[in-house]
C-alpha cells in the first residue's frame, strides 16, 4: 500500500501515476475471436428466447449469437443495433445478470450463463470499426425537437433520422451522452467510448446537437411546440435526494464526484479522502465506492438502511465492491453528520424490519471520514404542466405525454427503470410513435 | 479384471487397439512412443515400391471441421503413402518388431497392379519379421490417379486378382483395406474373400472437400491457388463406416470374415460399438493425431471396466453380439409404439422441442403457461426429433406404450409384433398365416 494512500485529508494522488492506468481498466475485458466463438457456441438457440424477452430493448439475441458463431459479427452488430442503436454502451454497462444473461436457460440447467454482454460488445465493437450501418428514408421535412443528448434522447433522435425527420437536440450540458458520459463507471466505458460512440452514432446525418441550451431557462416549451413538429423530452434526472438530518450540507451527492471523475483529462489530479463513507445502496452508491477505492483510497464504506438482499445493487455489483475492498455495512441508517478535528463524523444509527417498515433503532455508531458522498435517489424537477407519476413525466405506452405534441423517455419518464437500455427502448419506441403520427 | 489380450488371424496383441496406417505409424520414433503408451499393434504408414519415394505437398495437406469450442470432428488430408526410402522404412520396422515382440506389427502396402512388384515387396516385409501385410485398396486421392489405392479397391475383379498373388506369394496373414468410395461395401469386401483374404479392414478415407476459401475461391486445403478432394476421416465418418462393417458382418457372402474397424474410433466406446457390429479390433488414426498416443489409456481402462460391468472376460466375447439386431426395415416391428415424455422437473425451458415439432415434424408439443412444454400424445408420431434437439440429457424420454393400450393418435389398439411384409398396406405382403 503506498504511503500517499494514508496521507489525510482529501487529495488528489494518491497512487504513482503509473498505477491510474491498470487501475481503471476496462472490467470485463472484451473477447478475442476466439473466445467469442466458444462462447457463441454455448447458446442453445431458443425458440421465443428468454434472454430476449428480458431484454428492454429486445434485441434478437439467439439470432446476433449464431451470427458471430458462423464467422459475421458485423450482421451480429446489425441484428443488435436494429434494436439498440447504444448496444455498444448497453454491452458495457447493463446489468446483464439481472436482464439477458439471469434468464439464459443455461442457468437454469445450473451452469453459466451464456456471456450475451461480452458477445454483444464483440459484434458491436466491429461493428463500431465501419461508419454507421444505417440510411436515411426520403426525406420528410418535418423537424423534431430532443431536449437531453442522454442514451432516450440520442436513441429517439437516431431513429427519427432514419426514419427520414431532422432532428434538434438541445442539450444543457457542454457534452453529449448524459449519464453514458458523466455518470456510468470509468472502468465500464474505457477509451472516451461515450463520446466515440456518439460520433459514430452521429454518422446518420440530419442530427443537430445544440449544447448549452437548458430548457426552462433559454428554451421554453411553447417555442419547441411551435417550433418543431414534435418534441421528444429525455432529460433524465437532473436533482438528487438530499440527506434529511443535521449536517446534511456535509455531504456531496456521489454523482457530482462520478461527474468530476468522468471528466478529469488526468484521473492522478482528482482528489479523493483517506476514508470515504458513501451512503445509498444502488447502482450509483457501487460505482462511486469502487471509484473512490480506485483513486486510492484508503477505507472505504457503503452504508445502506436495509439488509444486503434488500440493496437495489445486483448481487454481482455488490461483489465487484467487495472484491474492490469496499466494506458493506447494511442495516444502519445516518443520523447527523459534522465536522470534527478528526474529519466528518457521521452518526448512524442501526435498523430493524418491523411490521410497519423500518424502526430505527436506538443502538447507534459513528463513521469518521474525510469525504461523505449520498446515493440516495435521483429526483426529476419536472418542467411545468405535465402530468407526473411518481415525481416522474407520465407516458402512455409510447411515451406520449399529457402534454398534445410532446414525448418523454428514460429516467425522467414513468416506467424508466434507471438504466441505460430502458432509455434506449423508450427514445426508440417514442421515435416510432412519433413518426406514425406524423405520417398520420 | 477382464483381459484385452487380442488375437487377430493369429496375430497377438495385448489389446484390440491399434494403430491405422498413416502418419502415426510412419517412422520407427512414432512407432516406438506409441507402443510405449500402450498401443497393442500398429499398421506401419503405407510403403510403395523401391525406387525414388512419392512426394507430398510442402503446403498444408490437412483440412479440418470443427464443433464447438474447435473441437476436431473432421479431417481432410491430401497426403500420400510414406514419402521415406523403402529399405529405411523396413530396417525400422525390423527394430521395432525386434524389440516390441508382443505387439502386432502389420505392414500397409501400394504396389502397381502386377504380381512382380508384389512378389519383391512382400519378399521384402517377410524378412522383417512383420506380423502381417494390410493392402490399401483405399488411399483416395494421389495414389488413385496411378492406377493403385481406391483405383484398385473400386474395381472388385482387381481386388480379388491382387488378393490372391500376394496369398501366393507370402505366408503372412493378409488384411484387405477397403475404400468407403463405392456405392455397396458388400462388393468388394466379396471379391477380397474370394481372393483369399484372411481379414477387411476398413474404412480408409472418404472422398471429400472440407471447405471453401470464399475470398481465394479454392478448396482447402489450399496450395497456391489450387485445392483437390482429400481423404475424410474423424469421429464425424464413424456412422459411415459402423454401416459398412455391419453390412460385410451380416453379409452371407462374407459372414465370419474377420473385420477390423476403422474410421472415427476415438473413446473405447466407440470401439465396442464397432466390435459389437463384428469388428474383431479396431484401428486408430485421427483420435491420435488430434490428442496423441496416451488416449490409448483411456480406451483400455473404459473397455476393461466396461467388460466387468457386464460380467464378461474378453473383448471376443462381444464382437458381433450386435449383428443379429442390425436388421432391414421391412421387419422392423410396426406395432411398436412410443410417445415423447417431458420432464417437467429437469426442462430448462429453452423451447427448442416445440420449435423442432412445430415447424418441421407433428406440432406435438403444446406452450403451456409459464412456458411449461407438453407433448401431445395424440399427435404425436414418436419420431424422437424432439429427443435429439434437447440439450438436456434425459429430459425427453419415449414411453413404449404397452401392447393392449390404445394410441391416441391412432385410436387404434397397439397390437403384438408386425412388419410391413405383413401389412395390410404393402400391396405385395405375404398372406398373414392363419
Ligand atoms: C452513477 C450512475 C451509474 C449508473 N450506472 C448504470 C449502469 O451501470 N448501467 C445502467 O444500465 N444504468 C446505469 N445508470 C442509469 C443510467 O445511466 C440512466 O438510466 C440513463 O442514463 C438514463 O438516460 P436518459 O437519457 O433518460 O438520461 P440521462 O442520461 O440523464 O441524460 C439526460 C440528458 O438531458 C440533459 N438535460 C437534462 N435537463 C435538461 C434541460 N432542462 N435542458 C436541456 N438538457 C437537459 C442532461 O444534461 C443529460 O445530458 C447509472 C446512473 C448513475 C447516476
Ligand atoms: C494424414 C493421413 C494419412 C493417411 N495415410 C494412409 C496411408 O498411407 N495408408 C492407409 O491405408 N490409410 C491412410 N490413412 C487412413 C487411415 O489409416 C484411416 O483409415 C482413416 O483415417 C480413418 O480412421 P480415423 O477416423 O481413425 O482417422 C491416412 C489418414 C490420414 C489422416
Ligand atoms: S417425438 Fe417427434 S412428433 Fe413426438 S413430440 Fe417429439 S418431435 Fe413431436
């Protein structure tokens, strides 16, 4: 363990700067042609497959499987792109142990599932070596409007141009991809994929990012209505939960430091505490531990309310933290947090399952950390005179809003399940919806 | 403990395992390491005559098929009878016999199609102190276009002429290697008896071309540019050539003629399925090249356990133990009926039955809910399609239905045994007797 990993405080590196590579490299590292094949062999070619009803978007997974297996991974990468044109970004970061991969039968024959993520970012991999496999219809004339370059935003667009329309994606941010770029695991998406993807998704022409415009703030509705002959709003969930309890400033929301982490040029100048404590028990309470042990740091905690099976986080992510040397403790819940000589002393106090939900207990311990991150939930802060659900926009089957003219997809609609390829399915369906109406 | 000490037209070996002729056998150091593992007799790589040795290719001379995770399920090669000096090839063999006495050695020849070169070749194994000469009347490519190999094995009369000048002119126990590349085993494998044989082996290689190379447009293997058909062998010819030993063990013509089967041995199961069928030992060739000598062990150790499951003392006791049920199809029982059973308990849902079923045989299995697969037995025609597309062993079963139960599909009562020569819907069946 290197000395600068003990250093307190919080501060940027931690590990020789030689270390940063290996420590954020790719995860599952992809197939070589030889594997894949063995792999591909495994796949029993079900008829009215499992996986492929597991899967959000749908792709036709025994199909893109034989495809690899008889030597064509870019017909592969077609059958998954026709469906999921972010299948290279779904390949790296969906929870496939929960999705494809949980319903391969073979898991049921008690074996391993068939490796469906690795596969499919093998097909498309190649595929991403060639421009864009698709073409653009006639063109139609009719202009639609994205808000939010995220993975519902950038499918619905995609779809749309080629299905012929020219689509305007306004965008708040300076980059595009949404949480593809700022928010998923650096050990997921390697070698700026976000952003190669989205140039090469971009290769269908008729699209336009615009950045920096927000709406509610430069760009209103009414002006998108007007302007456009359908708007599509994928604008993800902009707000986070904040801690309910004294001190709670203390804290930083866990996806501001993915964020700054994402877009650090140089990963050796992202600061980080001797002993970090993140509080949550998601997908995004995972990446931000793992993260945090990844850049250095010395003591690491995940505190979640509940037990380890109530944790939203897969089981396989809750290992990946584990094995990252991130302490889990469940069952405890934050009680108060402030600053102290020694660092942020975070009060917990431990729970129980009662009949009516949780009690909190009176039996309590105290968390000392340099950084405090909280993985609580995101929250929509829905633009005005939607129906909503549940704090998200409401949608019909697809993604039709209250609102005459204007759709909605991915996390900040209703049905999103926080996940990328939910997004995709939901940009894409409303894309098709879209086009149907204005055919009409 | 039961014994797999072989006897072969005299020949002894201490198990019925050995060698084909071919690159496993062509040098005295394979040779050598192959008895060492455990080998119980080879047949040495073909020798032609004295004089300048053939030539093989200098590219590639194999091409392959492969199942899942590349394993070897077949093999091409263009290559030629042993491409060493023939007095090199017979001093090793020599050594070899010397120093293995209890091994079978036989010696694999091609000679032109007269009775001098035979005489002079079999002169010359003589004086080795070999077991025995095994002709190749099978090698299908190289050698054919010059009037030997499967040239001579295709044409029944040239067997039997070759036959018998080389009983003529040797005492050595001879064994007639026989081509797959006819259209009836049964002719030749005739012919050679007739000429003297004292044993067939077979099968040689089938005439085959293994793949394409779609960008060059040529077969492989490819030698700059240009491919031809090679010889096809490996666990995918085992069918093929269990057909054609079963064919010359039932045969009245060639009954009781001993056998020796090659073609796709590669597990000692396989070689008592062919010894089942009257293969008295088999013959080894690509399972080695593929996985070298030591699997020898694993053919010893399953055959011998296998024996004493079965409360027997030697190999001989089940060779041709399966001739009397290889039968032709008009006495196969009709009457006999069973129906496809899923296990609900052991069924992983993949689905592939009903697809199989549904699209290309009876549309005999039902989705239930939650999709749960069940066989309908009143369409079901017992084809067992659904069986061999499952990928979870002993999932589907076939249930005979007992004689006296009504078929659902037929609403007919399953009645005691009959075949077609006796059915009521062959226009030439023989009155049933009263
Ligand atoms: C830390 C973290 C890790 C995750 N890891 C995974 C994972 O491993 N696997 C997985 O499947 N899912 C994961 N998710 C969830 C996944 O990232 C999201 O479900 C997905 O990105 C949702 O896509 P979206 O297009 O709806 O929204 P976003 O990706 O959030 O994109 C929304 C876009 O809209 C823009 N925008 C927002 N408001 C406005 C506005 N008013 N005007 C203009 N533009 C606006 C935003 O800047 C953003 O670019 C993770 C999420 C987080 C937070
Ligand atoms: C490379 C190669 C060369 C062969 N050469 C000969 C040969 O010289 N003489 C011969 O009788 N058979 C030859 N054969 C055929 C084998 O002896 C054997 O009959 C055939 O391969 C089928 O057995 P298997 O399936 O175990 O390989 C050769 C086979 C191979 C693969
Ligand atoms: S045995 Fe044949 S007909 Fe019967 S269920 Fe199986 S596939 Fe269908």
């Amino acid at each position: 363990m290197s000395s600068s990993q003990r250093r307190p405080g919080v501060v940027p590196g931690r590990l020789d700067p030689a270390d940063y590579a290996a420590a954020f490299a790719d995860c599952a590292p992809p197939l070589d042609p030889h594997r894949a094949r063995v792999a591909a062999d495994r796949c029993y070619f079900c008829h009215d497959a499992p996986c492929t009803a597991a899967c959000p978007t749908g792709i036709d997974i025994p199909l893109f499987i034989r495809q690899i297996a008889t030597g064509t991974p870019e017909a592969a990468a077609r059958t998954i792109l026709s469906a999921n044109i972010l299948g290279g970004t779904c390949a790296r970061v969906c929870p496939t142990e929960v999705l494809c991969e949980g319903n391969c039968v073979r898991v049921a024959a008690g074996e391993a599932p068939v490796e469906i993520g690795l596969l499919q970012r093998f097909a498309t991999d190649r595929a991403m070596a060639a421009p864009q496999p698709f073409t653009r219809a006639a063109a139609t004339g009719r202009r639609i409007a994205v808000v939010g370059a995220g993975p519902a935003g950038l499918a619905c667009a995609h779809r749309l141009a080629m299905l012929g329309h020219e689509v305007t994606i306004h965008e708040a941010r300076p980059r595009p991809g949404g949480l593809n770029e700022y928010g998923l695991a650096a050990y997921k998406m390697v070698d700026d994929f976000a952003a190669r993807e989205i140039d090469w998704l971009m290769g269908i022409g008729g699209i336009t990012i615009e950045h920096g415009r927000v709406l509610g703030a430069d760009l209103n509705l009414a002006d998108l209505r007007d302007g456009f002959d359908a708007v599509f709003l994928g604008l993800g969930l902009g707000g986070t939960n904040a801690l309910d309890c004294p001190g709670a400033d203390l804290a930083e929301p866990a996806t501001d430091f993915i964020a700054r982490l994402r877009q650090a040029d140089d990963l050796s100048e992202v600061p980080v505490g001797r002993r970090v404590v993140v509080i949550g028990g998601g997908m995004t309470a995972i990446d931000a531990a793992v993260q945090a042990r990844l850049l250095g740091a010395e003591d690491v905690a995940i505190v979640y309310r509940r037990d380890r099976d109530a944790m939203p986080a897969s089981e396989h992510e809750q290992d990946h933290a584990t094995s990252a040397g991130v302490r889990i403790v469940e069952c405890a819940a934050p009680k108060a947090l402030a600053r102290t000589d020694a660092g942020i002393a975070v009060a917990f106090a431990y729970t129980e399952a009662g009949p009516d939900g949780l009690v909190v207990t009176d039996e309590t311990f105290t968390l000392t950390a340099d950084q405090v991150f909280t993985a609580i939930g995101q929250t929509l802060l829905p633009p005005e005179g939607f129906e909503t659900q549940r704090g998200r926009i409401a949608i019909g089957p697809a993604g039709r809003t209250s609102v005459p003219g204007v759709w909605a997809g991915g996390d900040c609609a209703q049905g999103g399940e926080e996940l990328t390829v939910t997004a995709v399915a939901q940009g894409r369906d409303a894309a098709l919806d879209i086009h149907a109406s204005l055919q009409g | 403990m039961a014994n797999l000490a072989s006897e072969f037209l005299g020949i002894r070996s201490p198990n019925p395992f050995w060698l084909a002729s071919a690159p496993p056998t062509d040098k005295e150091y394979n040779v050598r390491r192959a008895f060492e593992a455990g080998w119980g007799g080879v047949v040495w790589k073909t020798l032609g005559l004295d004089g300048a040795p053939v030539v093989n290719v200098s590219g590639p001379r194999y091409g392959a098929i492969y199942g899942p995770d590349r394993r070897l399920i077949g093999l091409n090669n263009i290559e030629l009878i042993t491409d060493r000096p023939l007095d090199v090839n017979l001093r090793e063999i020599k050594a070899v016999k010397r120093d293995y006495p209890d091994r079978a050695l036989v010696v694999s020849l091609m000679v032109p199609c007269d009775e001098d070169s035979w005489k002079f070749i079999l002169r010359q194994v003589e004086e080795t102190g070999a077991d025995g000469v095994e002709l190749n009347f099978g090698c299908p490519h190289g050698m054919a276009e010059r009037g030997m190999g499967s040239a001579v094995g295709q044409v029944p009369e040239y067997i039997e002429m070759v036959t018998r000048w080389v009983k003529q002119n040797s005492r050595m126990p001879c064994i007639v290697k026989l081509t797959p590349n006819i259209t009836d085993i049964r002719r030749p494998a005739e012919a050679a008896r007739r000429g003297g044989a004292d044993a067939v082996s077979l099968i040689n290689t089938i005439n085959s071309i293994t793949s394409v190379d779609l960008d060059l447009f040529a077969p492989e293997p490819t030698i700059d540019g240009k491919g031809t058909h090679g010889g096809y062998c490996g666990p995918a010819v085992k069918p093929i050539a269990l057909n054609m030993v079963a064919e010359i063990a039932r045969n009245p013509e060639t009954r009781g003629l001993p056998i020796s089967g090659i073609g796709g041995v590669s597990t000692w199961r396989d070689a008592a399925e062919f010894m089942a069928l009257g293969a008295s030992n088999v013959q080894v060739c690509t399972a080695v090249m593929t996985y070298g000598f030591k699997i020898v062990e694993e053919m010893i150790s399953g055959l011998s356990d296998y024996l004493d499951a079965k409360g027997l003392e030697s190999p001989a006791q089940i060779v041709g133990r399966a001739v009397p049920n290889v039968t032709d199809w008009q006495y196969l029982n009709l009457n006999y009926t069973t129906k496809a059973v899923i296990d609900q308990d052991s069924c992983i849902k993949c689905g592939r039955c009903h697809i199989a079923c549904e699209d290309t045989s009876h549309q005999a299995i039902a989705i239930g809910p939650d999709r749960t697969f069940v066989v309908k037995d009143e369409d079901c025609v017992a084809c067992n399609l659904c069986v061999d597309v499952c990928p979870v062993e002993g999932c589907i079963t076939m249930k005979e239905l007992p004689e006296g139960s009504v078929d659902p599909r037929t609403g007919k009562v399953v009645g005691p045994y009959g075949n077609w020569t006796t059915h009521p819907n062959n226009p030439m069946a023989a009155e049933p007797a009263e």
